[in-house]
C-alpha cells in the first residue's frame, strides 16, 4: 500500500444517477431451492437494463450463516452458497458493465459474523493474535461492562466462558463489533475493499458505518440521552469516525472511480457535510433517516406523516451545497413499503399516489434510490405473529413475550406497519402461485396480492406503475437542472402540496404534488419570472392543464412544469 495511486480519477458519475437495491434472497430464484440467487440476478439483468437506471446495489452476498441475512459476514473473499459461487458474480458483473450499469456492494464492516476466523481466534485466548480486532473487556462483578443495549433488543454484551471476559455486539451476539481502533483491522477493511475493486465493483454502500467509533473507556449511557437506544451517544459520530473514513479513502476508495454511500443513522447535517464534502476525501453521500422516521415515535411505533413536517426535513438535505451529494430514498430492505405509509394511509388511487411519490422524490436534487418491487408498488404483508422471520420482529416478540407479556398487542401491530419482514417478500413477477420467483419453497411468505400486483401485469399495461417509473427515469436522466439546479421550495406550511422549483440560469423545472386524494388549490407563486410554461411529466394521462396556472390540482396529480424565465 503506502503510495497513493488514482487509477481512475473521480468522475462523479453518481451524481445523475439512479440506483436499484436488490435484497438478493428475495429477487430471484434460479434453482428451486426457494433462495434468490446470483443466477436469478442475471436472468433479470434486461429488465434491471429497462427501468433505466445506472447502478444496482446489492445488499450482502458474502458467505455468512445468515443470522441476518448476510448482514454477518464469515468470509469478505467469498460468495454465500445459496447465492452461487465467484465465476457467478464475474458473470454477474460483466452483464452489468455490458449493459451500462455499475454495481455497488454492501460493505459491512462495523461487525462480522462470530463464525469469521477471526473471531474464531479472537476468542480462544486473551493473547491470541486476533484478540484486538474485537472489542473484549471484562465484567462488572456479574453484570456486562456497561448498560450499553443492542440495536436488536437486550444487552449489547456476551459473556465467553473461555476467557471469562463479554465481547461488545452492537447487533446480535452473532454479530461481534470490530475494533476499529487497532491499525490491523482498519488496513484488513481497505484490503477487503480494494480486493473487489479489483474485480470491477464501482463502489460500496458502508452498512452502519456511523458506528464504527466508540467513545473511549465505554462508558454507560444515559437513559435519557440515548432513548430509545441505551449508550449510543457513545458509538454514534464518534470521536474518530472522521479519521477512519479518511483513511479508508486514502487507503481503498479514492483509487478508483468509485462511489461511497455510507449507512449513517444519527448523523447531523453539520457531521454530514464535513464527511461526504468533496473536498472532503471520506465518503460521497450519506443514507439519513430522519423523513423515514417522521411518521414514527421513537422509530417504531407508527403515526400519520405530518407533510410539513416532512418537508422541511427533506428540505433541509437539499440545502447541502452543490460539492455534497443528497440521496433520495424512500425505502429500502430495513424499511416498511412506502404506499401507503407516504400519503397517510390513503389507500384509493394507489397508481397514482405510487407514481406521485416517485416525482415528489426523485425531482429534488440527489441520487436516487429504488428498491425492488417499489417500481410495481409491492406493499406491506399481513403476517402472523409466528410468520416473522426477521431477527428485529422475532427478538422483540420473544423478549416481551418474557417480561412484559401485557404489551404484545402493541408489539404486534407496531409491527404490522413497521416490521422489516415487509420489506424482505418475494420480488412478485407474475401472477402464478409462486409468482415466478422460484420453483420450490420460497424461503419467505409470498405476498397474497402478487395475483393483482406482479411485473408480467404490468409490462402488458402502458399506464401501469412500472411503465411511469421508466419514463420518468428516462426523463429524469441527464438533466443539467435535477443534477445541480437550485432547490426552492413554496407553500411549505400547506398540509397537502408538495411545491418546489428547481432553477438552473432561465430554465427550471417547477414541481407541484398532491399527497391528498382530493383536489387542492394551488396559486401560482409570485416571484415566478416566467416566460413560457409546458408540461414535462405528469402522472395523468392528459395534462390537467398544459401551462402552469392557478388551479385545482387534482387527487395525488404530480406534474413537472417545464419552465423558461424571463
Ligand atoms: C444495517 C442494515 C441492516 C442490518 C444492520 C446490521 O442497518 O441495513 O439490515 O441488520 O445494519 O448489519
Ligand atoms: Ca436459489
């Protein structure tokens, strides 16, 4: 290493760009055993090709016992089973390339699985050579080092009979925290990196990576500080998260033509900023949290969005100078689906609420995000309590199953709304029973719904959900004025507009969204120096009106206004 080497200086490519999250367990199967798979990745990569968008990011695909699902990874060198072997992933990438379209991997690296091996010599002895590459401390008389609870429920420590001392987990016990301050594991983390990078990855997705840096000497939490969540004001930003993400830019992502999106829960607009500025050197953009947690207490228990609310969040991002790069999502494998969670529980109209919420989104500056089934419009489950497999709605469940019985009721329907199980069903192609995302068993529920709402459907349907995202990703694509255009927003008290103007020199694209499914009144602003107005895109078949004026804007109508200024 050493020497900084720019193989390929940074073109920033992600800047125009429109990315898909596959969750690749759940995408498609290609050999029966009901598990998605590399192979099944590669049969769909024409019609990844026809959503038009530029990248795909893969959640985990690394070999790993799947306590979370490839969140815990065993081996960074080496594909999980299920999903097929490295001459699938060479196959796999050089049919993205071919067709234009980067891949993005998920790098997870604040923990590994307790099955790596280096954990597996991290834990026989206390002067095993690996014994700092995780964070080992001793016990409290009989309680774990601090109160320090897990992102998963319960304490964030295990106690290891052989050397008598608790290993921290800030996820599950399988899940052991790196130790991010002993210089070993930081270089194995950039080798890991520069390993993929070398097969051709454009780039990498940091899971959690927000965490990496603890408060030295650990010390416990304070309840009401860190609500919901004991000790994280101790790990989140932590004192040397700047310099570790420098680091690994000198060391790995700075040598290619990469992009970074890091995982970055907590973080605030100022760390943000100092962390993903281009003049920066550590990451490219930030995953933040705040508007998929606004229609949430305390992240889990669910309540109707308030829309101003969410607007001078989302708002906020696109302040973020032109040399920092926002992101646009508004689901992803952690996430519960966004219709109709995004327009309040409104369930009528779903077609053209679904396609609103994408112009809502993705006309503000930023990289987008898609997640699969998204562009179809799959929706939340109805699960029973035993059908959750996730380790997030099963730990809640056992654990008040134990101590606090009385509130299952709310466990469970916090969970029906919140649940990452959602997120997680199987990618509905068509109508059949197994809705052509496998053969065999699916590994997880298939959503009943998948009769009506399923790909093969709407192919065959000019007006369908998955035919608007394609045009509107084909009109988005290379657009001076969505790449780097002003952002001004209107009416941002109003509770059911969504009004922004994005300007670049006299041209502008002015956006008007309807997140009710009743007419609105709209006035049309009047600092607005226009000159000529014309439709863009509008999730109506026929224009509601052809110029931008002051009118009734129709239930969940999005229209994009072309604008010339004088
Ligand atoms: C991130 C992932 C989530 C995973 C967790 C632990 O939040 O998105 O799926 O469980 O990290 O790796
Ligand atoms: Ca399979």
């Amino acid at each position: 290493m050493g020497e900084k080497i720019i193989v390929n200086p940074k073109t920033r490519w992600y800047k125009d760009a429109v990315v898909y999250q596959i969750y690749p367990r759940s995408f498609c199967d290609s050999n029966g055993d009901g598990i998605g798979d590399l192979r099944g990745i590669i049969s769909k990569l024409d019609y990844i090709k026809s959503l038009g968008v530029n990248a795909v990011w893969l959640s985990p695909i690394y070999k790993s016992p799947n306590d979370d699902n490839g969140y815990d990874i065993s081996d960074y060198r080496d594909i999980m089973d299920e999903f097929g072997t490295m001459a699938d992933f060479d196959e796999m990438i050089k049919g993205m390339h071919d067709r234009g379209i980067k891949l993005i991997m998920d790098l997870v690296v604040n923990h590994t699985s307790d099955e790596h091996k280096w954990f597996l010599e991290s834990k026989k002895s206390k002067d095993n050579p690996y014994r700092d590459y995780y964070i080992w401390r001793e016990g409290k008389g009989k309680k774990p080092p601090n109160n320090w609870m897990s992102n998963f429920v319960g304490p964030a420590w295990e106690y290891d009979e052989t050397t008598g001392e608790y290993y921290l987990h800030l996820f599950s016990k399988k899940q052991p925290d790196l130790n991010w301050e002993n210089p070993k594991v930081r270089q194995e983390v950039a080798d890991i990196c520069n390993f993929w990078f070398e097969k051709g990855v454009d780039g990498f997705r940091c899971d959690v990576i927000t965490y990496i840096s603890k408060v030295p000497g650990l010390p416990d939490g304070n309840f009401l500080k860190d609500a919901p969540l004991m000790g994280q004001h101790n790990y989140v930003m932590g004192p040397r998260y700047h310099e570790y993400m420098h680091e690994l830019n000198e060391r790995a992502f700075s040598r290619y033509d990469t992009m970074t999106v890091g995982e970055a829960a907590g973080i605030t607009f100022k760390d943000a900023y100092k962390s993903i500025d281009e003049s920066v050197g550590e990451l490219d953009s930030v995953f933040t949290f705040e508007h998929v947690n606004a229609d949430m207490y305390i992240q889990v228990f669910p309540h109707k969005l308030s829309l101003p609310k969410w607007k001078k969040i989302l708002s906020n991002w696109q302040s973020l100078p032109l040399t920092s790069q926002p992101t646009l999502f508004l689901e992803n494998h952690d996430q519960p689906r966004s219709w109709p969670r995004f327009v309040m529980y409104e369930k009528n109209n779903k077609e053209l609420a679904c396609k609103m919420l994408l112009v809502a989104m993705q006309m503000m500056r930023g990289t987008g995000y898609i997640y699969q089934g998204q562009e179809i419009g799959m929706t939340n489950i109805e699960l029973k309590q035993e059908e959750y497999i996730d380790i997030m709605a099963t730990r809640i469940f056992d654990t008040l199953k134990k101590t606090a019985p009385f509130l299952m009721p709310i466990a469970r329907s916090a969970m029906a709304k919140r649940a990452r199980d959602h997120a997680r069903t199987p990618m509905q192609w068509d109508s059949s029973e197994l809705c052509g995302f496998t053969t065999g068993k699916p590994w997880m529920k298939i959503n009943p719904n998948h009769v009506d709402v399923n790909v093969e459907k709407q192919e065959n349907d000019v007006d369908s959900i998955l035919n608007f995202y394609r045009k509107f990703l084909h009109f988005r694509k290379g657009k001076d004025v969505i790449i780097s255009g002003s952002y001004v927003p209107y009416y941002e008290k109003n509770r059911s507009l969504f009004v922004y103007n994005r300007v670049l020199g006299n041209k502008a694209y002015f956006t008007i969204c309807n997140f009710k499914n009743k007419p609105i009144s709209f006035k049309v602003p009047k600092d607005l120096n226009i000159k000529s107005s014309k439709v863009a895109i509008t999730n109506y078949k026929e224009p509601v009106s052809d110029v931008l004026m002051s009118r009734k804007i129709a239930p969940f109508e999005a229209v994009v206004y072309e604008l010339e200024l004088k």
